[in-house]
C-alpha cells in the first residue's frame, strides 16, 4: 500500500484517539474546531451513532454539512455552468443541486459500512456529487445539451499526421492505419474541455476508448492493448460513440440522451 | 457494484486524483491498464473529475475559517449570535467567513455593520472579505479560462476553467435558512445598492 495512505490512516487514527472524552465541553469545542479533518468528524458521527445519541449525531451532522456547504455551493455553480439555462433558473437549481447532495451525504454518512468517508471525506464527495449530477441531469431532461461551440481550426496534430504520411523517415514500408475519418473528424471539432463533457454522456463502455484516443492521442491499436480488447472492439466502440454522438449533436438544443 | 469492488474503485481513483493534485500528470492508460476490471468505472470518474471537480476550489483553496469567527469570539459573540446581529443565519455567515462570496456583490450596509460589530475599521472587513479574490484575479487565471483545442497536448494546459464565486444575492435566494421576510429585506437593500 502507498506510504502516503498509511501515515493518512496512521495520523488520523492518533487524531481520533487524543479527542476529549466524548460529550464533554472540550470534546465539542474539538468537533467544532474548523481545522479538525472531516475523517475525524465521520468518525465521531458514527460513534454517537452506535451510542444511540440523537442530539450529537443531529449536531455533527450539521457540523459536517456547514463545513462543506461553500465548496458544495461552488460545485452545484460550476455544473450548472456547463448548462445552457436562464439565469433565474441557476439558483433554483443550485438550491435543487444542493439539496439534493446534502441529501445523499446525509445517507452515506450515517452508513456505517461505507468506510472510506473515515479516511478520505473529499474523494468521497467525489463520488457522490457525481451521482448527484447525474441524477439531477438526467431528472431535469438535460442529460446533454449540444451548446458547446465547436473549433474551426485544423488540429496540429492532424495536420502533423498528414505531413508524416508524405514524408516518411526513411522510405521504408509505412505502416498505414486506417481509421474511421469520420469518428476523428466529429471528436477532433470538439473543444477539449468540451470533449470531457460529452465523454460523460457516453455510456460507459465507450468512455475508455475515446478518453484514450481523443483525450490521451493514443492510436486505435495502442488502445486495444491497453485495454486488452481487439482492434475490432475499439472500433466497433468507436463507431458506437459517434452514433450517440451524432444522434446528440442531431437534436439540437433538446438534445437529450439517456444511457 | 460490489462493495469490495466499490473501495477497491476509490482506492484506484483517489490515488489517481492525489496524483493530479501533486501535479504529476497521471496517464490514464496506466490506470486502465493496470486494473482492468474497473476500466469503466475508472474512465467514467476521470472525465468526470476534470470536467467538474478540478475546477472547484477545495476548502483549503475558498479559505480555513478563522479570522471572521475569531474576531467575533474576541468580542465575545458566538458565530449564531453574530448571524442574528446582522439578520442573517449562520451559513451565510460561513460563507462569509470562508470569502467564498463574490467581494464585489456583498452590500456596503453589511460590511458597515459587521465593522461595528467586530469593532473594526470598515475597510479592514472589506479588506478580510476580497482579499482571496485578489490572489485569484489577474493574468494566471484568465489563461486558465482559456478554450483549448483538443489537438494540443494536454500536459499543457488544464481542461477545465475556474469557477467564480457565488454573488451574495444568490447566496441570499438560495440559502436554505433564511427566511422569507430575511431574503425580501436584503434583496431590497441590494436593489438600493444597485447591486
């Protein structure tokens, strides 16, 4: 295991034990001290939990959502950049966002089982604002709106792989890969950041595949290596993608797709 | 999905992550390679993660709470006591505290009266209140926004923009704790300010 992850376990644990005796005024000064590791406060959490202390698990509870509430306000503000909605509709819906994260948290928190919360809160908020938003687009109809503008320019990298092609180093057999032109073309015009979005929409058996070719530049055979797949998978994925691609970009602003 | 493949599946991503966030460029196709059984999974939270959560600032980066609170404490006002003071609730206060508010959209009026409650020159508060804007302002972050092609390297440039920081409006419209009457009172002084 990583030494970084078990001087983490290892410091939180020591953390957790030096805390003062549970329920005492020193105890809740420690629980409400901004700097105290969000681990520690899951921990506590589940502590008053098992004790069967209702007032305590509702005041850390409480704790936890305040101390993360600016964080979650900005994530709930930069999904909902990603979106092409009125401007009275963002603070209803960051509210929605919110709310329905806060939601979640709340049940995963007090779920004894999910362990991970006690070593690495933020990863796991990761995670459950990526169900979050997900859910939430997929409730609200916006699972993808095709608002993102595409790049007129001729990628470097294309215009380098065609001057490769004419020049060869030293004239010996070229190896030629044929790929679909027309897959490259469509995720080629997408803007980088753009890209990230709508490999989001993809179902999942499509998502490594672009991410390596368009995102990581490998080559179609690279990927089928590293995935340990065949070439024809990768492209029959690849054709996939553009099918979802096509049929998202082909509907316009309403554009919705569900996995 | 299994739980022990669920830990498994944060353990992978968040080493992942903690390399993004010690800067050293992860390459996907390692992660793919190496674990194989959650290829999907993980290339699902990898766009994920740079599409929306590298843009979001962690708590470290919004600000530690301290210095609001502190200075209320020294006046020997609790931070729920200090929210009443100034007819707002306590995460608007967090907020606040955290400078996780657009410093341009906070009204004049509250800074005034957070100056005479902390005892405090005016300009003093506005000065705690914009102060991580101004780290965050400047040429570093507009090259940040800008649009990358997806024919450039990566390496180069991150794939996600900065996101700015709430208005105090919108912080007021969507709080959960305000109430009605709270939200129309600051709403109409906001109005006044031409904010």
């Amino acid at each position: 295991m990583d030494m970084g992850v078990v001087e983490r376990r290892t410091a939180l644990a020591e953390m957790y034990s030096t805390l003062p005796p549970y329920a005492s005024a020193a105890f809740w000064c420690a629980v409400e001290d901004p700097t105290l590791p969000l681990e520690i406060l899951v921990k506590i959490l589940r502590a008053a939990i098992t004790s069967g202390d209702e007032q305590g698990r509702r005041r850390i509870l409480e704790w936890i959502i305040l101390r993360t509430q600016a964080m979650n306000l900005l994530w709930a503000q930069r999904v909902l950049q990603m979106l092409s909605l009125q401007v009275d509709e963002r603070s209803v819906l960051a509210r929605d966002l919110c709310a329905d994260l806060h939601e979640c948290m709340m049940r995963a928190l007090t779920d004894s089982e999910r362990l991970f919360w006690e070593e690495n809160f933020l990863h796991c908020l990761y995670f459950e604002r990526k169900h979050v938003y997900r859910s939430f687009l997929m409730r609200e109809g916006l699972w993808y709106k095709p608002s993102a503008s595409r790049g007129m320019r001729i990628p470097r990298a294309l215009v380098a792989s065609l001057d490769c092609l004419l020049q060869p180093p030293n004239h010996d057999h070229l190896p030629l890969e044929i790929e679909d032109e027309g897959v490259q073309g469509m995720f080629l015009s997408v803007e980088r950041s753009d890209l990230l979005q709508t490999v989001l929409c993809l179902p999942d058996k499509f998502k490594a595949v672009i991410l390596l070719i368009f995102w990581e530049g490998r080559s179609e055979k690279e990927t089928a290596q590293i995935l340990s797949v065949s070439d024809r998978t990768v492209r029959n994925r690849l054709q996939g993608a553009l099918a979802v691609l096509r049929s998202v970009l082909s509907s316009d602003n309403e554009g919705y797709f569900d996995a | 999905m299994h739980k022990e493949q669920d830990l498994s599946l944060l353990h992978i991503t968040a080493q992942y992550v903690a390399e993004v966030q010690a800067g050293r460029q992860p390459r996907l196709s390692d992660y793919l390679a190496r674990y194989p059984r959650y290829a999907d999974a993980i290339a699902d939270f990898v766009a994920y993660y740079h599409a929306v959560e590298e843009a979001v600032p962690s708590m470290d980066a919004i600000g530690t709470m301290t210095t609001l609170l502190t200075t209320a404490t020294g006046q020997r006002l609790l931070p729920s006591q200090l929210a009443a003071e100034l007819d707002l609730t306590i995460d608007v206060i967090l907020l606040l505290e955290q400078r996780a508010i657009a410093p341009a959209t906070i009204p004049h009026i509250l800074c005034e009266q957070m100056a005479t409650l902390l005892q405090q020159p005016s300009t003093v508060v506005q000065e705690y209140l914009g102060s991580l804007d101004q780290r965050q302002s400047g040429s570093a972050v507009q090259k940040r926004k800008q649009q990358m092609k997806i024919a450039e390297e990566g390496a180069d440039y991150p794939a996600s923009s900065v996101v700015d920081k709430p208005s105090f409006r919108a912080i007021v419209e969507t709080s959960l704790q305000l109430s009605a009457e709270q939200r129309s009172r600051w709403c109409a002084m906001l109005d006044a300010e031409g904010i």
